[in-house]
C-alpha cells in the first residue's frame, strides 16, 4: 500500500528534476525579489470630510504617487474616481456619482504592491436632487421660473388648457394647479415687476400674464410666435422665436418688432449687463454663419431700443451638429450657462470665451429649461428619460432676473 502512494511523489519529484535540466522550459513569472515600487501613502486630503458627489474636485496630498495621472488609480468603496492631475505628492480627483456618509478612500499606484488609504471616513453628498413630485409618465413639464422667496413655478402642458404650478421651499411642496393657464403650454414664463407671471408657448403669437395673487389673466397678439422672453432692468420685455425677429413687449403687452433675426429661429432669450443675448438656428446660407450660434443686441436706452445684432458664439463648433439650444442664463460671476437638448447638457462659456461643460457626470441632455431661484440653487427641467425637474446646488447664486426686482 505504501508502495502506491509513493510511486505518484517518486514520478512528480522526477518531473520537476527534468524540468529544471531542461533549456527549453519556461521560467516562472514571480520574481521573489522584487518587492514593487514604493508604497503610496496619504497625509491629507482637501475638503478633509465631505465633497458633492460626481462633481467636487477633491486633492489627495502625501506621496509615491507617481507622475502619471493614468498610473493611479483612486477609490471611493468601489468605485473608480475621475484622477484629472497628479504629481508624485498629490492628485486631484473627481469622485464617483455615489452618494455616502462612510466612504473609505484609497489609492493605488502603478507597480506598488501596497494600497494608500485615508484614514478617516469620507461623505460624499448629492450636488443635484429631483424636486417636486411629478409624475414622469403623465404630466409633461416645460416653462420654469423662480420668485425672491425661492417659490418655484412649474408650467405643465394639458389639453385644452395647461397649469401653472407652485413649489415651495425647502422641499418643493407643490400646489397644483395654482394659476389656470389660458394656453395649452406654458413654455417659457417670466415673472414681472408688476408682480405677474409672462409666457409664451412656442406655438401661437399670444403673449399672456397672470396676476400672481389673483390668478386673472391678460392676453394680447405679438407679431409672431415666441418661444422664450426676458425682462431688462427698465422692464422692457424682450421675447422671439419663428418669427425670425426680436419683439420688444411693455406691461400693457403692447410689442413692436425691435430687432432683425432673418433665418434666425430663435430659441433663447437672455438679458445680462447691457445686452439681450439670443440663442438660434441659422437657416440661410450664407457662408460664416453658424447653424446654431448665440447673437446679441446691445440695450441703448431705458426705452429698449437695440443696436444691431453681433455673432458671439458659434454653438455648433463647440458643441457639435446635433446639438440645439434650448436656454440661456448667467451666474453672478458673469459666466454663461447654455442648456441643449443633445451631446451637451449644459456648458459654460466664461469672459475668455473658454467652453466647459458643466458636471458631466452627474449631468446629461436634453435640458429644455433653466431658472436661478434667489439662492445658489439652479432648477433643471431635464426632458429625457425618465422625465424630472432637478434642484442643483452651485455654490453661487444666479445674475439678476430684472422682472423679479
């Protein structure tokens, strides 16, 4: 019996002793001796406790990280952060869209056998949340527009005739039905300073408002359909769309054509410091002009008289052919804020005219609307799958909507 357990060793210790004779036979791919590169290991990191998720850029400092942003790799639990910049002492890292109170962060860097890790619990909070409780199947959301006191109205399309909702704050309690509208669709809405609410609905040439606190409304003819407007500081109402021209609207909605737009569908309508900016779709053909760009008019009196329109910004070179603009604003700091329905959510275009886009990773087109509230919390109507109004926090507060004042 002994005698059979042995042959099996005897033949295996054979085998091993051919081998290791043997030239042709392959060498074993663990090196005992090599012991890696040097361990990461971390000293602190910027914000030391929290950040938003899928948005803050976060900085790791300590060492051995290497000098290859594509040779480290960060981890919040599982999952894999975005590593923009790194030096051998520090990387700069956008976390993953995960939403904790105990992430456990660490570090791994190309050839150490040895993770880093930070040694206190991280929180990673949400930068946007939804907001209000529609219902993404039945109800269709399209104008938005946000009074001082951070009241959010919701325009909803309905068959005959749309609503006007109120969300309050701080959790968006919603009051259906607070205002009736008279149109099917209150597409684009401003609030005036009258203290009424204007909209248009992209389909007919009416211009309506509501008197907030009574709900009456007031109606007159525009020259031609508009599918967005806004108040200047003088509480002229600017408003365009197939039209192909910029009206000019008084609080009695008396409106004259102020501006030429030819082959120009307006989209957009957006006044800050001194000009009313226009987001559109060329449909002509002379050459140098863009597809889809952003024009401006300078305001040259109280009255609301314009100068002539200037090219600004060619959307389709940054943004790309399939991407349509959909609304314009601007943030306390002067920066651009474009919304679109593809490609790109929202960019931002700054005083040197440098595109960005703004969160990628937490954010995704098509968003039809844009509004600031009072605050620093800018109101997303996103039209995509599933549909949803969003709160997203920036950390800055929006430029002056004129009409609110």
């Amino acid at each position: 019996m002994k005698s059979l357990y042995l042959c099996p060793i005897l033949l295996y210790i054979a085998f091993l002793s051919l081998s290791c004779d043997d030239p042709n036979s392959t060498p074993g791919v663990w090196d005992s001796g090599d012991e890696g590169a040097l361990a990461p290991f971390v000293t602190g990191i910027d914000p030391p406790d929290s950040a938003f998720a899928g948005s803050d850029e976060i900085t790791i400092y300590g060492g051995n990280f290497g000098e290859d942003k594509d040779g480290v790799f960060v981890y919040f639990n599982t999952g894999l952060g975005e590593v923009i910049a790194a030096e051998n002492s520090s990387i700069i890292v956008i976390p993953p869209n995960i939403i904790s109170d105990s992430i456990t962060i660490k570090i791994a860097a190309h050839g150490a056998f040895q993770f880093a890790q930070y040694q206190k619990n991280y929180i990673l909070y949400p930068r946007i949340i939804k907001y209000g409780a529609f219902d993404a199947m039945d109800e269709s959301i399209w104008g938005l527009e946000a009074d001082n006191d951070e009241n959010v109205y919701v325009g909803l399309s309905s068959f005959p005739e749309g609503t006007i909702d109120k969300l309050s704050p701080p959790s968006g309690a919603r009051e259906s039905a607070f205002i009736d509208a008279v149109l099917q669709t209150p597409f684009s809405m401003r609030i005036g300073p009258d203290d009424h609410i204007y909209y248009v609905d992209g389909a007919n040439p009416f211009i309506i408002k509501h008197d907030l606190e009574t709900g009456s409304p007031s109606y007159n003819t525009l020259p031609g359909i508009a599918f967005d407007l806004d108040f200047d500081t003088n509480g002229n109402l600017y408003c365009g769309g197939t039209g192909q021209n910029l009206y000019k609207v008084q609080t009695d909605l008396s409106s004259v054509v102020e501006a030429d737009y030819t082959e120009i569908s307006i989209r957009a309508v957006r006044v800050h410091d001194g000009y009313v900016y226009v987001g559109g779709n060329y449909t002509g053909e002379e050459e140098g002009i863009p597809n889809v760009g952003i024009w401006r008019n300078q305001i040259l009196s109280s009255d609301g008289s314009l100068g002539e329109k200037e090219m600004y910004l060619d959307w389709s070179e940054h943004a790309g052919e399939n991407s349509n603009i959909t609304c314009i604003t601007f943030d306390e700091e002067g920066i651009m804020y474009v919304s679109s329905d593809a490609d790109v959510a929202i960019a931002t275009i700054d005083s040197e005219m440098k595109f960005s886009q703004l969160y990628p990773n937490i954010l995704s087109a098509p968003i039809t609307k844009m509004t600031w509230g009072s605050g620093d919390y800018l109101y997303l109507n996103f039209r995509g799958a599933p549909r949803a109004l969003y709160r997203l926090e920036m950390g800055v507060k929006g430029a002056p909507y004129y009409g609110r004042q």
